[in-house]
C-alpha cells in the first residue's frame, strides 16, 4: 500500500562453513534502481552475503527472493536478470575481449546446435544480437580498442573493466559487484567509479556492491548496509550510517585501532 | 631415399590412426578437464553397433546413420546419468566415473551383440596404388583423408558456433562460466556426442583394420603417447602428436629395430612420451598455467 515491493528482499539469512558462522540471520531490502554498498571489516561475511545472493553458497536458512521470487540455484541467475562479478576476476582469460563479452549474452540463446553449425534458423539473429550487445557496451566502457585482445594479456585494471563489461552485456535488472575496486591504482578506481555510474545512469541497472574503501562507497551509494561478523549492525542511508556509534565502534575501531 | 620416404609417409599415415583414437579424450578433456577412461570402450561399442547393423544387412548409410544416433543418445544419456550428479565432484571422482562406465559400455556390448569376432569391410582395399613413385596404400590414404576432413569440420565448429565458444569458454574458467550461465549439461552433452562421433569413425577405421573384437578397445593405448607428447587439450597437438608417433615408431622400427632384433614400434611410442614429460610436462600445444602472482 506504501511503495513498490523491493527488487532483491533478503530474509533471516544465515550460513556457517566449518563451524564458524559466516552470516547470522542478516535481512535487508534492495530498492529498484538504487545503488546498495555492503561494507564492513575483513572477515566480516561480504563477499559470502553476495555468493549466497548469487547461489553459488546456499544459504543454511533464510530466503533471497529477487521480484517477489525466490533464488536458489546459481543457473537460473542470468535468466532471471542477475549478473555479477568476482573479488578475483573470473574471465575467460584465454578468449579475447569480445568474446568474453559475448559470452555474458550467450544464456538468451535459443538456436539448436543444428542451427548454430549451419548458420540457419535462429542462430544469426542471435549471434548479430550478442555482438551488437557487446560492442556498444565495449564502447560504454571504453574498451573497444581492446576488444581483440587476449584478455589474459590484459593489464588487471582492465580485465575488471572487462568483467563489468561482460555483466552489463545482457542489460541485468540487478549487478552484485564484489570489490570491484580491490587491487586497483588510485587512477584505475577513479575510473571504475565512474564506468560503474554511468553504467547505472546510463542503464539504469540496480547495483549492490561489496567495497572496502568507504571514501568510494559514500560517493556512490544510496544505501549502506553494514556486516560485522556476519551481522548486520547498521542499515540506512550513507548519511545516517555514517554518525552511527555502532558503525564507528565496528569499523574506525577495527582500523584504526 | 625412396624406401626412408615410403616409411616415413607410411609411419605419418599410420599416425593419423592414432589422432583419430586421440581426438575424443581432447573433445571431453576441452569441455570437462577429465581424462575419459572410456573412450576406448566408446570406440569398441560404436563399431559394434554398426557391425552388428550392417550384418542384419542395413546399407552402408543406413547403419552409418543409425550408429551416429546410437552414440548421440548415448551421449546424452552419460550426461543425465553419470556427470550431472558429479557436478562439482573433484576431477579424480569424476576419472573414476568413466572407469566405472568403461566397465558397463564393455559389458552393454557384449550383453547386445555377443563376443564373437567381426570382420569389417569398407570396401576400400589396401592395396598400394600404382603409379606412384613410392608405394602407398588406397585404404591408409584415405583415412587420413576422412580424419583431416573430420578435424577440420570439428575445428570449425569449435571456432564458429556459440556452442563451440561455450566449450572453450567451460574449458578456460568453469567459474565464469557458471556465472554468466552457460547451459554446462547442454554443452557436455555436445562434447560427449562429439566424441561418440569420433569414436565411431575412429572405430570403423581400425575395425576394418584388426577387426572388430573386444581388443579394439585397446587402440586407446596408442592414443596415450600421442595425448602426452600433443597435449590433452589441443586439437592441433594431437595431430602434430600422432603424426609423430606414427612417423617415429615406424623409422625407430626398421632403421633402430633391425639392430635390436625387431619389435621396436610397440615401445618406442612410450619411451618418446616419457622424453617428452620429461622435456615438455604440457606436451607440445598444452596450455601452460600462467597464473598471477
């Protein structure tokens, strides 16, 4: 009766490896078209939050319903309009550029491997689709000079641009971006930045990111929410988030201290 | 001259033989990074089948036809049944699984079409052809003619369809390729297919060579040389591999053998691949790791 239902709502989530528990009945809401950073210390379940969201852990309990649907397996993501990237880039280091930005278009394929083999039916509208797909967003990016280039040749800060760019292929409803800015140079994050708003002006893709470096994550987001050791301790806007003892207590304490 | 050239030519023939057996662990080893145990029984139960069709006296084509079908359907039915719940299993689990199904495809043929020995005719003879200035046999050339049309047809698939690219791309990053959502148990199923196709070509060639009898599934030991010296996940290597075993066992034979008092060819092949593992580990077009530091 108030506002629209969230895009991703997630529920009493919890998951343990070995004992320890990595996420301890975490729930929070993503809103369309907002950009959500997940933020907290080392250890603190950010990257195992976003694995669960994208299937790849199930959780142990709890539920991530994305459209008012439940996830559950990794599989149906893509279909489902979900795309992500990794801490350590996961890209077909051995394809070229565009190859591996056509890929990220692949799932929506429907020709048969007759089709595909003989060049018939279905498979050269799709296959023109993928790469016009590509190119334009190559061109987004600013990669289009690379794009045949090995990816595995590629200096680290553009495979991560080519890892973003291969995610926006397919035009996701949502992006789960984990650390998209680790291991980058000053001049390298600068710029990841600003692909990763205008892919969401642009877009208009909804984006939720695990970041280390608050600086990015006060500029970027709309929305902070903050894990300490698999919990959330704070959940609002960056503002609010910001003056919030428990947040301060958690993070300045665990860095500066 | 003549005679060194008609046994290296005769050697690089005989090597195409083995490329053929090779072929089909590099297609599941490319899609799936598992060295398929049974792919020598794939070859065996291919060549039966289409034995066992020609004698209840189906055409040439016809049982051509059929035995593709069978080994599809095989395919798809190894995928259902033995990898889809191994998905995620370790690499040495997933070895032992087509262990196990070298063991029910060997068993399958015997329980559907008997343990007696079949001839195979082609109807290609393997007299030399006349004409030449060396000697080289119809039946040789024409395998390798058959063999370079089916690799070329399997490299082109490979670089030009989408599902080709999904191979390569499972082969290089499984990870990424859950992430993006490649369909893996359709792609899996086209690599077990095409390496039933293989099989089934593979076994006609040898079939009409040594007949088609349980030992034919023995013609992958042949295959292991070329694997090691080629590489396991190249195309191009298992040729350049299975040319030079061929060519290599057949000089090693008749220049080394003569003074060894003969029977060179049946080792020489494995004592190359262990030179080689000792040289190159990832054997000649193996991709080598190179992993950030």
């Amino acid at each position: 009766m108030s506002e629209s239902p969230p895009l991703l709502d997630i529920r009493e989530v919890s998951l343990a490896f070995d004992g320890v528990r990595a996420l301890d009945h975490v729930s929070f809401e993503v809103k369309r078209g907002e950009v959500c950073a997940i933020i907290g210390p080392n250890g603190a379940g950010k990257s195992s939050l976003v694995n669960v969201i994208s299937g790849l852990h199930p959780a142990a309990s709890g539920s991530v319903r994305f459209e008012g649907r439940e996830l559950r397996r990794a599989r149906e993501l893509s279909a489902r309009g979900i795309a992500r990237t990794f801490q350590n880039v996961a890209l077909f280091r051995g394809m070229t550029v565009l190859e591996n930005v056509e890929l990220g278009n692949d799932f929506r394929g429907r020709a048969t491997f007759l089709e595909q083999a003989l060049r018939v039916g279905r498979a050269p509208r799709e296959e023109r689709r993928a790469h016009e797909e590509a190119i334009a967003v190559l061109a987004l990016l600013e990669i289009a000079d690379h794009r045949d280039d090995r990816v595995g040749r590629l200096p680290y800060g553009l495979q991560k641009r080519v890892e973003l760019a291969r995610a926006l292929a397919p035009r996701p409803k949502l992006l789960l971006l984990d650390e998209p800015m680790a291991g980058m140079t000053f001049d390298e994050k600068r710029d990841m930045c600003r692909f990763v708003i205008d892919a969401h002006e642009t877009l208009g893709t909804t984006l939720v990111l695990v970041e280390h470096d608050l600086g990015v994550v006060m500029d970027l987001s709309d929305h902070l929410v903050v894990l300490d050791h698999g919990r959330k301790i704070a959940d609002g806007t960056p503002h609010a988030v910001r003056d919030d003892p428990a947040v301060i207590e958690a993070y300045v304490g665990s860095f500066a201290g | 001259m003549s005679f060194f050239l008609e046994v290296l030519i005769g050697g690089l023939l005989a090597g195409v033989m083995y490329t053929m057996v090779a072929l089909g662990f590099v297609l599941i080893y490319k899609a799936s990074g598992v060295f398929n145990f049974a792919q020598g029984a794939m070859v065996l139960f291919a060549a039966l089948t289409f034995v066992t069709l020609s004698e209840h006296g189906l055409a040439f084509p016809w049982a051509l036809a059929a035995s593709v079908a069978v080994m599809l359907v095989l395919a798809v039915a190894i995928e259902r049944v033995v990898l889809r719940p191994l998905v995620n299993a370790p690499p040495m689990a997933l070895f032992l699984a087509t262990l196990g199904l070298a063991f029910v495809l060997e068993g399958l043929a015997q329980l559907l079409y008997g343990t007696q020995v079949h001839g195979l005719d082609l109807g290609i003879s393997d007299a030399p052809i006349h004409g030449l200035p060396i000697e080289v046999s119809r039946f040789d050339l024409l395998a390798a003619g058959i063999a370079a049309a089916l690799v070329a047809t399997l490299g082109v698939l490979f670089q030009t369809t989408r599902a080709g690219v999904g191979l390569r791309a499972v082969a290089d990053d499984p990870l990424a390729a859950v992430a993006v959502g490649l369909d893996l148990p359709r792609l899996w199923a086209i690599a077990w297919g095409g390496a039933g196709v293989v099989a089934l070509v593979a076994g006609l060639l040898w079939g009409a060579r040594v007949g088609v009898q349980f030992s034919l599934s023995l013609v992958v030991l042949k295959a292991l040389p070329v694997l090691i010296i080629g590489g396991f996940s190249s195309i191009g290597g298992v040729i350049a591999g299975g040319l030079i075993v061929g060519a290599s066992e057949k000089l090693a034979e008749v220049y080394v053998g003569s003074h060894l008092g003969g029977g060179t060819e049946t080792w020489f092949p494995y004592v190359l691949a262990v030179a080689f593992l000792l040289a190159r580990p990832t054997g000649l077009f193996g991709e080598r790791l190179v992993e950030r530091v």
